[in-house]
C-alpha cells in the first residue's frame, strides 16, 4: 500500500511540477509521511514491512539511520540553495526539489543516491539539448524515485 501511494504522488508531483515549476509542500509532507509511516512499521511491527525493508536491511539504513540521512539532507541542500542564490542572486535547483528529495529519502534511504544521481544526470542532458536555462526537476526525480521503489519492492534488487 505504501509503495502505490508513493507512486501515486510521484505522478502528481511530476505532473504539477511539469506545468508549474512547483512542488507543493502538501506533496512532500505526504511523502515524507509515507516515509515515516513505513520506517515507524519497521521499528515496531518489522514483520509487516516486507519486501522493502528486505533490501534495507543492513546497518546504514536503520530506520533511525535513514531519517537522519533525510534530515541532513534537507539542511544541506536548503544551505547550498540558499547560498547559491544569495551569491547568483537567482535560484538554483529550488527549496522544493530538495524537500522531496528529503521526502523520499525517508522512504528509500541510502537507496536514494543512485535514482538521484541519475535524474539529474538526464535532467541536465535534456536541458541542454533543448538548450534551456530553467527545468522542472520533479518529473526526473518522480521518475527515478519510483523506478527505485519498484525495483526495490519487486524483491529485483
């Protein structure tokens, strides 16, 4: 159920994010939630968590371990946004992307680094090609995210 809601969200902030160049805090609140649902199941209930906390399992991803991943993650790219647009006077990846990220990292913990690096590797691929100055990361970040959940969910990793 976890994993169809993320993925349910992850369309959603793809779609706005595509139209609007915003994600909204309701969306990263709902994922973070999801996140802290699924890492409160595995502390107090790990029989329930299945699958995914299979692939999760070791020691770098304790729950505790992943949320504070997610925490740091936040502040260190909320302090690297705001310095980038404190010295470029404009913003650079924006304090949305970097709440959802955080969002998912509660969800998929170390699991997140990957899926991440390769957004923003294809995100920047296509703004260069299309020869943009400004993109909607969301759509890149929903995509990668939820390809990670399936995979770890589907016992494939």
């Amino acid at each position: 159920m976890i994993v169809c809601a993320a993925l349910a969200l992850a369309l959603a902030v793809a779609v706005e994010d595509a139209r609007s160049c915003r994600i909204r805090n309701s969306f990263c609140l709902a994922m973070a939630a999801l996140g802290l649902a699924f890492q409160a199941v595995r502390i107090w209930a790990p029989e329930l968590s299945g699958v995914l906390a299979f692939h999760l399992a070791d020691e770098t991803s304790a729950p505790q371990a992943v949320l504070a991943a997610a925490l740091l993650e936040l502040l260190c790219g909320a302090a690297l946004e705001l310095a980038w647009r404190r010295i470029h006077g404009a913003s650079g990846m924006g304090l949305g992307d970097i709440k959802y990220i955080a969002a998912w990292a509660t969800l998929l913990g170390p699991g997140i680094f990957v899926p991440l690096a390769a957004a923003a590797l294809v995100g920047a691929l296509v703004t260069l090609v299309q020869k943009k100055k400004r993109f909607a990361f969301g759509p890149y970040l929903s995509v990668a995210f939820s390809c990670m959940l399936v995979l770890l969910s589907s016992d494939i990793l």
